[in-house]
C-alpha cells in the first residue's frame, strides 16, 4: 500500500487504485443467512455515496463526533469510511447524548432519540433493505442513501492529525489509526491478497482493527462475521475452505 497514506480514506483510495475488482469486503449473518461481497469499487461507492449523504444532507462538519450505534456490519464499515472522508469523529457505541449525529441499527433507536442532530436508522435488514415503517424520529439509510452521487469531495481536507476515531472510550486521530492498522496487519502477517475471517465484534479496537482497518492497510480482505456462534464447526471450517481464509479471528 502506500505508504504516504495518512488516513483511512487515504487507505481506501489506495486500495481503489491499485486493484478496484479485488474482494474487500465479505459479510455473513449466521443468523439469517445472509451473504454479501463487496468489491473495493462497490464498498468505494457505498463509501462516496454516504459521506456526500452525511456532508450535505446531514451538514456535517470535520470535528463534528457521530455516535456509531451499530454492530459489526458491513455498512458499520461503510459508514466508519465514510466518517473518515469527510473528518467527522466516528464513536463507536459512544454516547449519542454528547455527539452531534448518530447512526443506529435495530435495538439502539430508543437510546439514539437522545441526540438532537441528524438521526440515520440502519434496518440491518438482508441486502439492506428499507425499513417497512422506519422508526419514529429517524431517517431511513436505504431510502436517503441511493441518490446520493457515486464521487465524493470533502469541502474541506481531511486533517491527519485531528482526532478520527473513539472506540471503547479510546480516541485516535487519523494518522494514529493508520499506523496502528498497519501495526496490526505486520503482527497477525497480514499480507496483499490475504483474507481474514473475524467474528468480534466492533465494540473494540482489536474488532474493528481486525475486521476492517488492518486488512485495508495492508491490501487485504476481511470475511466479517455477524452470530458466527450461530454456525457449526464443520459449518466453519467450509467457511475458511471456501472463502480461502489465511487467519482466523474469534
């Protein structure tokens, strides 16, 4: 990769340019079934797509935190990215209470109506489907996020060194980010073209550093899995087989 990256969006283009047909993502939700592979071109212009929904319809701002309410999901990266695009703060499970916008998947709606910005309701719904009736006070993802253009420029550059990141009540700019992804990539020998299959969770650095950040520094792919406790041993061992997983994380 390249090593004047000094961001996770750096990373992202990066990865973009150097091979864009390549695997990035794979979701699996052993609880419903639901399969998802998304190339670095499309998760690119899911990326693009959700920072010019959350610089112009949303009129955030870099500095500005967003309370990512969500679990490991292969949007809750989309939206990590996007974040990092524009330079607004991504805290993971923060406190919605305190941030000017939040994001929210089932379950957290009740608690995410305490934050006075922008609300954006995530169905988690197979192929991310539109919610029937989205819930009281929010905005539906599937609905506002389609329209949105396929390229994306932030108004104003992304600062490396301005903080872009809480998770697990530690922050982190851009830059610190990028560095321990790539810390974390040379530790568990990652390499370009290897495939990482994680079943934690985002809660954590080590989830969401393992399940996105250190594959994408280090031009590889990540095998997200949401309830793999759901799936058997053989059923898992399959997985690794059939998905050519070189590292497993549980």
């Amino acid at each position: 990769m390249n090593a004047s990256d000094r961001t996770p969006a750096d990373l992202l283009r990066s990865a973009l340019a150097a091979d864009p047909a390549r695997p990035l993502v794979t979701f699996y939700d052993d609880a419903t079934g639901e399969r998802v592979e998304l190339s670095v071109a499309t998760f690119a212009n899911w990326v693009a797509k959700t920072a010019n929904l959350l610089q112009g319809e949303m009129s955030a701002e870099p500095g500005e935190r967003l309370a990512l309410l969500v679990p490991a999901h292969w949007q809750s990266a989309v939206w990590l990215l996007a974040c990092s695009s524009v330079g607004v703060v991504a805290d993971i499970g923060g406190d919605p209470a305190a941030a000017d916008h939040v994001v929210a998947g089932p379950g957290r709606f009740e608690d995410g109506l305490a934050c006075r910005g922008e609300r954006i309701a995530l169905s988690l719904a197979p192929m991310g489907r539109r919610f029937t009736t989205p819930p009281a006070g929010w905005a539906d993802y599937a609905v506002e996020v389609p329209s949105q253009g396929d390229r994306f420029a932030p108004y104003a550059p992304v600062d490396p060194e301005a903080e872009a990141l809480t998770v697990a009540g530690v922050s982190m700019t851009g830059a610190e980010l990028v560095d321990r992804a790539r810390a974390d990539a040379r530790r568990l020998g990652l390499e370009a073209g290897g495939r990482v299959l994680s079943g934690l969770g985002y809660d954590t650095w080590e989830g969401v550093g393992t399940g996105l950040f250190a594959p994408l520094a280090a031009g590889a792919s990540v095998v997200l899995c949401r309830n793999l406790g759901e799936l058997s041993d053989d059923g898992l061992a399959k997985r690794v087989e059939s998905e050519r997983v070189s590292l497993t994380v549980r």
